[in-house]
C-alpha cells in the first residue's frame, strides 16, 4: 500500500497525527509521562530477542553493502548496549518535566504580572542515520517533553529501528499515550525525507542526526527550522604544563574509547614546550591507532606518515588522527579556531590561568578541561539521554535534552490594565 501513497501524501498524514497527538501530551500529567516511559522501558528488555534479531539482519545487510567499520560500530546492537537503552529511557522518564517551569517573571510598574514559561515545541521531525538507539533517545526526549515526534531512521538499520519502535509503541499505549505520540515513517524512500524538510507548518522543528552529507541536504532544503548537529572535529591540545601520565590516559581514551562516536578526538594538539611529547604520541600509536602528522609531529615518531590539508579538518570516525605540534596556548587556539567543527574540545594541563583561558576563548558547544572529549553525551551530562550535540549558536547548544526541546511562552496577570 505504501508504494502507492505518495511521500507528501504520507508525510502530511503521520504530521497530522503527530499533531492530534501533541495536543494530547500537552494535557497529560508529568505522573502519566514518566509512568508511560516506564513501560516503554520495559516493553524495551521484554523485546530484546526479537531487537537483536533485526539488528543482526541489519548487520547482515550492512556488512554485504560494504559499510565502515565505524557504521557498523554505531549500528551493532548487542545485550549490554540495548540494557543501556532501556536503562536510557527510564533514566529520561524520571527526569523533571521541564513543561511548565517558570524561566522568569517580572510585575510591571502598572500592575501587570509577567512570567516566562517553557512549552512544548509541538510536532518535532528527526532524520538520522545508522544508529538504533536514536529510535528509543528521540522518543523519551520527545515524549517527556510534551512533544510529538517523526522518525526518520537510515535504511541501514530499518529492522532494528521498526523492532525498537514496536516495543516503545506497545509501552507507550500500555501507559496511556497515544500512539500517534512516536511515529516511524515506514518507507526508506529518500523522498520522503524531502517532504519533511517541506513540510512547513505541519511540522514545528527538523533534528538531522547524521554524517556531513545529511546535515548538508537537511540545511540546503528545509523549510522547516533546523537544530543542527554538525561534524565532530575534536581537538585535545596537551599543554607544556600537563601531568604525562594524565595526558596519555586522556588521549588515548578520546581517540580510542569508540572511535566511531561524534565525541571521539580526531586532532591531537602537543605543546612544543611540552618534554614528553614523543610519550604522548606512541601511548596512542600503540593502541593500533594511525597517525598523520606535520612535520614537527613526525619526528616524535618514526614512521609517521605526512598530514595532507585534508586531514586538520578531517571526522575520521575510526582509527585515525591527525598530530600537530603547536607553539603554546596561542597555536592551539588558532589550529581549533581554523579547523574545529564547534563540536567538543579539551585541553590537558596543570596550569590553571592557561586552562581558564583555554575554557573562555575556545567557540565549542562543548570545552573540557582535564576530561576525555568521550564525555559529550548526554548522558554524562545527566541529561539522561541526547537527541544529539548541537554545534549551532541559536536556540540550543551542546547536547540536546528535554530543555532543548522546549520553547517559552509569555503569561500575563492583569487586574484590567489599558495602555489607552
């Protein structure tokens, strides 16, 4: 049936859904919310067997079709990674409700009484690609924060994305919400990811969760506001003050925890003052990571191979980075200031009035001090779950959780005021 329903057709359709069913979440209670969540938690480890057994055709599918193995990574579901699923939407359910919160309020000279108050944004519309736990993130985010939602998941992962929604639909409407609340679009037609980004008026704000050719088409077509989650160009710059033993540890986990995360550092930054640089650089090579480096950085290493143009600004999303070797604090801040994607950088050092600095002058949704880029995630944010990192300036930033799918409106108390 679906081949012969047009993509505008389907997508007007499941928007008018969304919308009936945001009108609903506004009037549900935060105890039924979090109740409902609740259930789709468990509806979650109920189905695992059968989340496990789509995701291993996806695997299947993927591995035949030639995918990295960085999409791989992000697309391979296993017992631990679904647990922390589950575990992901219960941890949102018991979240505060951000709905309601009074952002500030004023009494004017006149009388009138003036508060800000955060609301839903409505009917919301993701777009992302490979990773499944996305289907389940999205749909707590949306769901705790009054918001209907519109999935829109990678063909690449289409079975584990249709599993994941089964299961959250079945707790969902076992908690009271409609079902109309979480939405997967059904087709992987790419046109119909075209009617969403048309879909003006129908649907409130589009999230693109993806690679740079997504976000890219997402930016170029829409007519619908966008929150973008951009490249992660991340950078660690070791200062001349740093503790070694820190600095390798911390390196070593922001490139090779799971190189396939957007948090991952994909530039290493080494202070040319800094007397242990060489220790630094084989700490990492040694976990069978690749480096490209300038001239300087090749040196620290035999067999480094040359940094091209390419790599400073390079998301490897694998086993790889680049190495620059910099003069001081003033170099690394103008390297992440030519090549970073406003993603997350960190730098390692003992000096504080350097660190400072570092913190306040570096532009990124996220700037770390002593701490492994790994930590841009949501949940170690305590967010309890992200719809993604946001790299733009306007409206949210950094990783996207329940405040971040809100929006204000004004209240005002009067006892009859006139401007006349």
């Amino acid at each position: 049936m679906l081949d012969t329903v047009s993509p505008t057709t389907l997508i007007a359709s499941l928007a008018a859904n969304a919308r009936s069913a945001s009108r609903d979440l506004a009037r549900t209670s935060d105890m039924q919310k979090r109740a409902a969540l609740h259930h789709a938690a468990k509806a979650l480890r109920k189905a695992t067997s059968t989340i496990l057994a789509a995701n291993a055709v996806d695997l299947e599918r993927g591995l035949a079709n030639g995918l990295s193995a960085a999409m791989l990574d992000r697309l391979r579901l296993d017992p631990a990674r679904l647990e922390s699923v589950a575990a992901a939407v219960a941890a949102v359910a018991d979240l505060d409700d951000p709905v309601g919160q009074v952002i500030d309020r004023a009494t004017r000279p006149n009388g009138l009484e003036l508060s800000r108050v955060r609301v839903p944004i409505g009917v919301i519309g993701i777009i992302y690609e490979s990773r499944p736990n996305v289907t389940a993130d999205a749909a707590a985010l949306c769901v705790r924060s009054g918001n209907a939602v519109i999935l829109r998941g990678g063909s690449e992962a289409i079975e584990s994305n249709r599993a994941i929604h089964a299961a959250l639909n079945e707790g969902l409407v076992a908690g009271g919400l409609p079902a109309a609340a979480v939405q997967l679009v059904p087709t992987t037609d790419r046109a119909a990811v075209g009617a969403m980004l048309a879909a003006d008026g129908a649907i409130d704000l589009i999230i693109p969760r993806g690679g740079r050719s997504l976000v890219a088409r997402v930016q170029a077509e829409a007519r619908v506001p966008v929150l973008a989650h951009l490249d992660g160009v991340n950078h660690v710059f070791v200062h001349a003050s740093a503790n070694l033993a820190m600095a390798k540890a911390v390196v070593v986990d922001a490139k090779m925890r799971r190189t396939g995360v957007c948090g991952a550092m994909e530039t290493l930054l080494i202070d040319r003052a800094f007397p242990h640089a060489a220790e630094v650089v084989a700490a990492l090579a040694a976990t069978g990571c690749a480096l490209r480096g300038d001239a300087e950085a090749q040196r620290l290493l035999p067999g480094m191979a040359a940094a091209s143009a390419e790599d400073w600004d390079a998301e490897y999303l694998d086993a790889i980075a680049a190495v620059a070797v910099v003069d001081g604090l003033d170099g690394a801040l103008a390297h992440v200031a030519a090549h970073a994607s406003g993603h997350t950088d960190a730098i390692i050092a003992d000096d504080e009035a350097v660190a400072e600095r570092f913190l306040r002058e570096v532009d990124s949704a996220i700037v770390l001090w002593n701490a492994s880029t790994q930590f841009a995630d949501g949940g170690e944010f305590g967010l309890g779950a992200e719809i993604g990192i946001a790299t733009g300036r306007l409206h949210a930033r950094g990783p996207v959780a329940l405040e971040g799918l809100t929006t204000y409106k004004w209240l005002g108390r009067g006892t009859g005021q006139v401007r006349g």
